[in-house]
C-alpha cells in the first residue's frame, strides 16, 4: 500500500535561518569531539604498536572496533524510532565515545588500549542514528547534501586539529599519553555544546519541512541496493591505524609526521565533503560514482614506501571520506521516511560497519602476507560498487 507521509513534526515553514543554525551547532560539537577522538585515532595504530601488538592484531583491533561503532547502530536506530528520545541517547553515546580517549593514557597495555578503543567506538554506534535523524530534518530545509556536507566538514575541522594537537605535543616530546590526556579539552568542551543544544532545539523535527511518497511496509528496493554498493565501499578502504601502521614499521613516516598526514587526510575529508555535498544536490548519485573512482586510487600510493606517494595517498583518503560521510547520509534521507529514517540509518550504518571490519581484518592479515595483495583487494573493492551505483542511479530515475 502507497501513500503520503508528512515529514514535519508540526512546523512545516521552520525557517532556513534557524535549521542552518542547528546544523551548525551540531557542527561545532562535532568538532570538538572529533578533535578529541580523531587526535586519539592519528596514533592508536603506532601506539598499539609500542604497547606489543602485531599488525594483525592491529588489523583486527581497528576492524572490531569499527565493526561495533556501526553494527550496534541498528538497535541504536530502532531504539531511537521506537522510544523518540532522540536527545537522551544521543547524550549517552556522546558521553561514552569521548570518555574513554582520555582514559588511553592510563593503558599500559595493548589489551587495555584495545579495549578503550573500541568503547570510544560503542559511544559513537549508540549517539550517531539518534543524531543523524535529527540532522535530516534540518536539511530538509537548507538541502540534505549542503546541510550533511557543511555538518561534515566542520566535523573534519576538528579531525585536522586534533592530530595537529597530537603532533605538536610529540614534537615536544611529550609522549603518546600525554597526547591523549590533552584531549580531555575538546572532550569536555563538546560536551558542554551538546546540552546547550538539547536546551536551544528540543524538538528538531520541528525544522523538517515538505512531503515525500512512502511505502508503508519495509524500505525501498533502492535502499537495498544502495546498501550493497556501500558495504563494497566499506570492505574496500584501510582504516586509518592500519596505514600509520606501515607509515612506522616501513619507515615511510617519521612518528611525528603521522598525525600531520592524518591531519592532512581530515582537511581533504572537510573540503570533499563541501563540495560533493553541493554537487550531489545538483547531480546525485553519479557524485558518488566519482568519489569511489577517486578513493580506489588510495591504497597504491599509502601503502608504497614513498613519502611523497604515501602524502598523494592520503589526501585521496581524505576524498573518499568527505564523500562517504556527507553524500552517503544525504541519500538515506532522500529515500526513507522520517519516522523510520533512525533505523534506516542503523541498518546502513551496521552493513557498513561489518564489511569495514571484514575488509580491515583481511587486509591486516593480508598486509603481512604482501603488501600487492592488500592493494590489489582494495582496489577491486571500490570499483566493484560503481556497477551497483548505476543501478540505484536508474532505480532513482525510475
């Protein structure tokens, strides 16, 4: 059975002005708090490292911890539906994610570290669902690509700043626990941004406006489609650990400028995500098929033993990131209703999440059998999604 569902929660002419206003305040905690966890992420790999642990338990550690940041989205999502306390569990999960990175700096060993690794991760599998529902009802007004790639890029903001932080705190020689003590700042600071918007904008559905034809039962077949198209994606890109990983042992980086490089990566990520946020509003889904054409080229050059290849690499990284953070919520929010749109975002989040764990498990494995054979999975990965993305590009169109 078709119909019509309202996609407002009482106030269908919310003005611009004040859902850009909500997008931006999100923005700005996001900021903080990706300052806090991303500074941590520039140096878990080559921290695990120095604590023991091997590049497979690298591998496994950083896919396990993605695997939980994204599976437990889909109860997180269905919960969020389900009760409508959107505020209270985004609250919760942002608390918990940003905790356990100063924590990191008590870890004297790598078990320890894993474990607070992958508790930052759980934070942020519980907060994202409840806090992307509600950014879509923002960006209904200003445009679902503007307004995920603008929250994007000032998310990406504090990614750049919180490796720099890292970097100039080892360049003072003051030590990987020391790094993540500092956090503790930005941490604190995003907290106290969050529970001022709680208090500004209790109601962010009021801020969606306009219609949308729905199916009443289950979600689209695009959506399905869609779904596979990115858990290709996600098998296919390295974490982040991984890579800082052969930046040490392979000597291609110094400790020092890893972070750099991160920081790099993240400010590539803030600019894509501005500018394939525009471009998919005007375009849509082809958008995405350029950025997965992009990002496939990542792994050739980080994984090389070039300084200069492997900074090419990460910038390309960054591409895929800014593409894969912005336009890929944007078109979930396109396609489900907002009613269901939390666990819509749960599902997606968690095949996306499985499959990065998959992929960073196997190319841990991988790494130490040889570094061609990591490449070459990584690669055919990605472009294995762009067929799938014309699919759901003709789907759409239909």
């Amino acid at each position: 059975m078709k119909g019509y569902s309202r996609l407002t929660g009482g106030n269908k002419d919310a003005s611009k002005v004040t859902a850009l206003r909500f997008v931006i305040l999100l923005g700005v905690v996001s900021l903080f708090a990706d300052m806090t966890y991303e500074g941590a992420r520039s140096i878990t790999g080559p921290f695990l490292a120095v604590l023991g642990a091997s590049a497979t338990v690298v591998g496994i550690v950083a896919g396990f911890g993605e695997l939980i940041g994204y599976a437990l989205r889909l109860v997180s999502g269905y919960v969020s539906d389900r009760t409508g306390r959107y505020w209270a569990i985004t609250l919760v999960g942002y608390a918990l994610n940003l905790v356990a990175v100063p924590l990191l700096a008590l870890a004297g060993y790598w078990q320890i570290a894993a474990l607070l690794i992958i508790t930052e991760r759980l934070g942020k599998a519980i907060r994202t669902p409840a806090r992307d529902a509600m950014l879509s009802h923002a960006t209904s007004a200003i445009g679902r690509g503007w307004g995920f790639g603008l929250h994007e890029a000032m998310d990406q903001i504090g990614a750049m700043l919180g490796p720099l932080i890292v970097a100039a705190v080892l360049y003072l020689k003051g030590g990987y626990q020391a790094s993540f003590g500092v956090l503790l700042v930005p941490a604190l600071l995003a907290l106290s941004i969050l529970l001022l918007a709680r208090l500004l904008y209790p109601h962010p559905r009021d801020l969606e406006v306009g219609t949308v034809k729905l199916e009443s039962k289950g979600f689209p077949q695009v959506f399905w489609l869609y779904l596979a198209s990115v858990a290709l994606i996600a098998a296919g890109y390295a974490d982040f650990p991984l890579i800082a990983f052969h930046f040490e042992k392979a000597a291609v980086v110094s400790t020092t400028w890893i972070p750099v490089f991160y920081a790099l990566a993240m400010g590539v990520d803030a600019i894509a995500a501005l500018i394939f946020g525009r471009l998919f509003d005007k375009k849509g889904i082809p958008i995405l098929i350029v950025g997965a054409l992009l990002s496939s080229l990542f792994a050739p050059l980080v994984f090389s033993r070039s300084f200069f290849l492997a900074l090419w690499g990460v910038a390309l990284w960054g591409v895929g990131m800014g593409a894969q953070e912005s336009v890929l919520r944007a078109a979930i929010a396109n396609m489900i209703p907002a009613n269901r749109r939390a666990l819509a975002y749960g599902l997606f989040n968690t095949a996306y999440g499985l499959f990065w764990f998959i992929g960073s498990a196997l190319m841990g494995i991988l790494y130490d059998v040889s570094l061609g054979y990591l490449v070459i999975f990584s690669v055919a990965m990605q472009l294995a999604s762009v067929p799938l993305l014309l699919l759901v590009r003709e789907e759409l169109r239909a």
